[in-house]
C-alpha cells in the first residue's frame, strides 16, 4: 500500500503528488518512495475545563500519519500516531523550539541517512510534506502572532487586518505573499533587535524551518473544520436565520422547522440541537458537524419561502457552492479558478448586505484556499477532525 499507485491524469487534483509543492519538492520530486510525514499539532485539557485547574493539566500534542498510503487509510484512527506529548505549560517556560528539538533531530536523520525498511531495496528518504492543526495551534508552532486581532495575523500573506474588509483576492496588488526569503529577512530583523514585540507578524523563528526539505513558508495548509464550520458557516447561517425570522416565520416556526425535518438516516445524530440566534456571539453554538448538517440543508428546510431574486439567500447559495468545493475530496484546475471567483463574489455581496458587520479574519483566511489547493490538492485530506477524534480518544482514557 505504501507504494504510489494511484495515476494521476492532468488537471486533477486527488491527493498531494498531484499538486505543485510535491511537483517541486527536491526530495518528493526525485525519490518517489520518500516518507511524507503530516504532523498535526494540538493542546488540550485533561482536568475540568471550568474547574481551579484549568491551564495546569494542559498538554500539547503532536501526531502524525504518513501520506504514502491513500487518504482512506489515514482517516482511521490506528493510522495516526502520536510524535510528541508535553506539558503546555512547558511550551511558556521554554519555547516550542525546545520541545521540537527531539522531533526536528529525527528529521534530520531521516532527511540525510534515510531509513532501510524490509522489502524495498533502496533506503528511503524522509520528510514533513505538511504541518496541520488549528489557525492558533500553527501560528503558535510556527513563530507567528497569536492573536487574530493583529495587524498582520495572516501566515500566508502581510495584508493588514484592515484590508480584509476590502481585499477577496489573492490576485490584487496589495496581497503580499510571505516567501522563505521575505521570512528568513523578518527572523533576522528579530535576532538584531530582540526588544521588536514581532516584525509582520513573526514573533520567533521556528525549528522547523532548519529542515533541509521544509519550511513553514510552504506550509499550505488550512483549517477547514474551524474556519468555515465552526466561524464563517454558523456566522452566515446565523446572519441568514436572523433575516428569515425578521420577515418570514416566528421563533417557533423556525426553530420548529429546524426541528422536525427528516434529515435522513445517516444524518440523524448530526441534527442541530436548538440554534442560538440572538445572542449577540457570531456563532449558532453548534459543533461542526452539526453546523455542516444545517448547511446542507438550508435550502429544503427554508427554500420554499424565499423569492429566486433573494440576495441573503444568494449569499448563502454562494457559500453552499464554495463548501462543496472546499469539502470535494477531487478537484480539477478549472474547479480551483472558479473558487476563486465564487470567494470574491461572496465576499462582496456580504459587504453590500452587511455593511457594518466586518467579515471575520477567517474570510480573509478563505481568498488563499485557491492556491493552497493548486499546492497541495484537496485541503479535505488535511482537516482536523480526524486528528481531534483521536485527540478525543486520549483524552478520554
Ligand atoms: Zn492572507
């Protein structure tokens, strides 16, 4: 199984080799056998989360999976192994750079001497292909701010906060997409001056960046489970609730509505449990998978009193389309450019509708997802909610 198998034709993107970093890889490119090591990083807390405890029985995780076998494997829970496990406190009072230490030396032997494993003849070469997790857990990880408050709060791009309200595209000319070098730069910035709070964001240099074959400026990643169905999903949603309620059904019609609809056998568990609509929060209080299940059906559960010509309900549309694509498990190019298009056009028809209200940073996160694909394929095979299924698991036991 380890052995690729899979044939890629043009123009398609079903796993990692079919897309333009592992194209380019100087180790992924030449040595087809080479070891594709995906860590995903998250913290977690083992006592009572309400109780005095809480932050002291944080600990941190690190797993991994190996991207050689095909995505099906790698959703199974005994496919995903643990590299590292920590007391978060330890990451305050020595850095992340420290606890990486042991893990990035391993690397680094697997990167040079390479492995002799049974069967095949050649040693085999290894590296990290990609680092996943939340967007805190990788800014934390990779040296970048942690607050999504900053000015510059993006890993991908230097665009400031204030620009998200009006830039939806990676293409214009104010979008400045980090590079190594440019990275590289900053982190000498940093060593030159050590009283610097962050330079564009960059707060330290991370370990994982003395990798021969990888750097986070390659990193393509994105956080699909909690950028769109736990942020811009249930804020949409909600937004689009709150409208229907304002001019087609009561509370109770809708929340009935919600309710009673046959969401069908496999979809039963997921129902949404009573949403909260007038809260004040930017969230309906769902968990992603039900947020997923109430996306997917908006339109039967509320199509029937909406006008063709609704715009709230365009926009929702909009955001059905882009999920799809977001969440397809295959993609072709064309798919990716017509992303593209589709996030611009949401984006505007949020502002024309919503003037006031700001989109939130993950939107902003949103307008790099067409190259993110473009350099690692389906952002799907990428997503945390396996990894905190198994993150579940441990912290259960
Ligand atoms: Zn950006």
């Amino acid at each position: 199984m380890f052995k690729p198998r899979h044939m890629p034709k043009e123009g398609v993107y079903a796993d990692l080799r079919d897309a333009a970093y592992f194209k380019k890889s100087p180790l992924f490119s030449i040595e087809k056998d080479a070891i594709q090591i995906q860590l995903f990083y998250d913290d977690f807390e083992t006592a009572n989360p309400l109780g005095s405890k809480k932050g002291i029985h944080k600990l941190g995780a690190i797993y991994f999976t190996l991207r050689n076998f095909p995505p099906i494997f790698n959703s199974s829970l005994i496919n995903i192994h643990l590299g590292a496990l920590f007391h978060a406190q330890d990451i305050k009072r020595y850095g992340f750079n420290l606890i990486l230490e042991p893990l990035v030396s391993d690397l680094k032997v697997l990167e040079t001497e390479g492995l002799k494993v049974p069967r095949l003849k050649d040693v085999i070469h290894g590296t990290i292909v990609q680092v996943t997790g939340d967007n805190l857990g990788l800014h934390g990880l990779f040296g970048f701010v942690e607050s999504f408050g900053a000015r510059y709060c993006c890993r991908f791009c230097l665009l400031e906060k204030d620009c998200f309200q009006t830039v939806f595209c990676e293409d214009d000319p104010k979008v400045v997409l980090r590079t190594i070098e440019m990275h590289k730069l900053h982190c000498q910035t940093l060593q030159t001056d050590p009283t610097l709070p962050h330079i564009y964001g960059v707060k330290r240099i991370c370990l994982l960046n003395s990798l021969q074959y990888f750097n986070t400026a390659n990193n393509f990643s994105v956080d699909i489970m909690h950028d769109i169905l736990e942020g811009v999903a249930q804020f949409e949603v909600k937004l689009v609730l709150q409208y229907i309620k304002e001019n087609f059904l009561n509370a109770e019609q809708l929340a009935g509505r919600i309710h009673a609809f046959d969401y069908g056998y496999n979809q039963q568990r997921n129902r949404p449990p009573r949403v909260k609509l007038f809260d004040g929060s930017n969230d309906l209080g769902l968990n992603a998978i039900q947020s997923w299940c109430l996306l997917r059906n908006m339109p039967l559960l509320f199509g029937d009193l909406i006008q063709s010509d609704d715009q709230h309900w365009h926009l929702l549309l909009l955001l059905l389309h882009i999920v799809n694509i977001v969440f397809s498990p295959v993609l072709t190019e064309g798919m990716t450019i017509y992303l593209k298009h589709l996030i611009i056009d949401h984006h505007q028809l949020f502002k024309q509708l919503f003037p006031a209200i700001n989109l939130l940073p993950k939107h902003h996160f949103m307008i790099h997802y067409p190259r993110n694909i473009k350099n690692i394929g389906p952002v799907l095979h990428m997503w945390c909610m396996r990894y905190e299924a198994k993150h579940n698991f441990l912290r259960s036991n």
